[in-house]
C-alpha cells in the first residue's frame, strides 16, 4: 500500500484541513454586541408572518408566491422562546413544528438548522427571515421574545473568578468514517474578561486498510469577553507533531509521517440555560506533514503544507458546532484548571 497524497489530518485539521482539499467554507461575520436601549416592546410577545400566496407573475406552471416574514434581532439582545403554528386550509394541513428551514439569516446567509425542533434555541443579533411553504393560502405564525444579552440565563453573574467547561462537537459526522471528536476546553471568566485553555489528546480518525495514527494533542489559548451567556474572542491552537502509520506493500516497506497543525479562530459560543451550547467559528490555519525515510523514494523526507478554512457552520458542514457546558462550583473554580482528556 503506497500512500502519498492522504491527509492524517488532526483533530480540527481532519474537519478543516480534509476540506481544504478542494472545499472552501464561506465566511460568517461575528463581533461582540454592542449594548444599546431596550427597544420599546422588549420582552413583550414578537409576532412574524409569513405565507404563500396566489402568483400574479406571467410564467408557465408558477401559481404560488412565497412571501416571507421580515424580522430583526437589533444589536445587544437575542431571540428566544420560539412558538410557531403553520396552516394550509387547501389541504387542511397544520403542524407547530419547527423545521431546519422554517427560519432564514439574511446576515448569515443561511437557514437556521439549529431551531429545528428547539423552541429555546437562541438567535444572535441580525436580519432574518420566516419561510414558509403549501398551496396558496398556506399562513405560518412565529412568535418570540427580546431579551437583553446581560439578563440571558448562563453562567451567575458572581463576583470573582468563575470556571466554565465547555465540549463541543459537530451535529453530525463527516467523512467515510464518520468521524466527529468531541473538543474540551476551559474558560475562566473574571469581571467580564474570558481567558480559556485547551490541553487535551483527541482521538484520531479510523482510517481502515491498517492505517494507525497516534492521538492529537492539542494546546490552546484563549482571550475574549462574556456578555449575557455569550462567549466572543480568539483561540490560537496547536496541534502538536504525531505520527500516522502506513502498512507496507509489495517490494515497499511500512512507513509513517509526521503531522503537525496551527489554528486561528474566532467564536460565538452561546451558553444555554439547559446546558447545551451552541459555537460558531471563523479562522485558517496551516498543516505540515513530513514523511519518513522509508516512504516511497518521490515523497522520502519530504516535508509539505498546505492552508485551510476553519468556518462552522458553511456549505459542507451546515449547523453550529452543539455540546455542553459546565460551571465548576466554587470550592473547585479557585483551584488551578484540570487538563482535559
């Protein structure tokens, strides 16, 4: 088995540096909200309708038009407590479901797949849009609430200095091998400030065909802010050189290569009141891989690189990063951080 061009990419370099192989994820704007007044009706009930309607345009075979709710979440607060009621009287058909579709972000540019099913998902500052579809006559109805990003429920707001443990994953595996690592990391939130650590072996892929490849240490540093249960800055990642396993071949011995990755990113991680998280993310990083001395005589010794994207959600990977988090108590949050396993 001779392999020269397969990537043993690490932890978040086998979600984004695979993909760079010829995938390029569109970017997403993120910032940190600036706190403005409460709009006049906040926290009362928001109503947004949406329907289908008869077509009044001249084109063969088109007889509905859909006419989309217009929304906006205004800087500094978020939406949440959802209730939609969808109808079709053609059909005679309702539901109270929300789909991976019902709700569209003009600012991300992207569905919303994160409310599927999830009435107290959390929508972010922005423009949106609700969608509907049926028969002309079809009419969907989405309420919600504003709430100010400082009284959302997350971490207490206690003086002094709070630990937080938060693992993400993805909501649904990519790959062949269907691979989806679970990341930890540990932030420290002191008087609105967040600092945050990742040291943690990230189990590697299972790539088959007798392919082994040791687990991923990743190290990292975070510097960012709190505002409400939102989490906003940058990581700087590492992940440090390992080995990946090739068996040999006819009249080719086994041999191995050295991979190794550096990350830049930032994130929207938000903390809900039920102990799920929700993390958008927006950097590049570089991987380098060396191939040892026994590998085929064109790729011996030799060292390569290459840049990826690190943007979640995108075309190819759709959702939010999802997981859970965890303040530690007290008399636990003044020792020093645990390393992560």
């Amino acid at each position: 088995m001779i392999i020269s061009s397969f990537k043993c990419a690490p932890g978040m370099f086998v979600l984004g540096g695979l993909l760079a192989a010829g995938i390029s994820l569109p970017s997403t704007a993120y910032g940190a909200e600036t706190r403005q007044k409460p709009p006049a009706n906040s926290g009362t009930v928001h109503t947004v309708t949406a329907s289908v309607e008869h077509s009044t345009e001249r084109v063969a075979g088109k007889q509905a038009t859909l006419v989309p709710g217009k929304f906006k979440v205004p800087e500094g607060f978020s939406a949440s407590q959802f209730r939609y009621r969808w109808a079709d009287p053609k059909t005679g058909r309702e539901s109270d479901r929300i789909t991976a579709t019902t709700v569209y972000s003009v600012t991300q540019r992207r569905y919303m797949s994160e409310l599927k099913d999830n009435p107290n998902a959390v929508l972010p500052p922005g423009d949106y849009k609700l969608v509907v579809g049926g028969l002309p006559g079809a009419i969907g109805n989405l309420t919600y609430r504003l709430t100010p990003l400082a009284d959302q429920a997350g971490p207490p707001a206690e003086d002094g200095e709070r630990i937080i443990d938060v693992e993400t994953w993805l909501t649904k595996p990519v790959g062949d091998n269907n691979y989806n690592p679970k990341f930890k990391a540990i932030y420290v939130v002191r008087q609105g400030q967040v600092t945050g650590t990742i040291d943690q072996l990230v189990e590697a892929p299972n790539y088959g065909n007798g392919i082994t490849c040791d687990p991923l240490p990743h190290r990292g540093t975070f510097t960012g802010r709190i505002e409400g249960n939102v989490i906003t800055g940058k990581w700087e990642v590492d992940i440090l050189p390992h080995k990946m396993r090739i068996p040999g071949g006819t009249n080719q011995p086994p041999y191995d290569r050295t991979d190794s990755s550096k990350m830049k990113y930032d994130i929207r991680l938000t903390l809900n009141a039920d102990g799920s998280v929700s993390q958008t993310t927006k950097g590049t990083g570089e991987g380098r891989w060396t191939w040892g001395s026994t590998a085929p005589r064109e790729i011996a010794n030799k060292t390569d690189s290459t840049t990826f994207d690190w943007n979640v959600p995108g075309e190819h990977i759709p959702d939010p990063l999802t997981g859970r988090w965890k303040q530690r108590p007290a008399s636990r949050a003044t020792a020093a951080p645990e390393k992560t396993r």
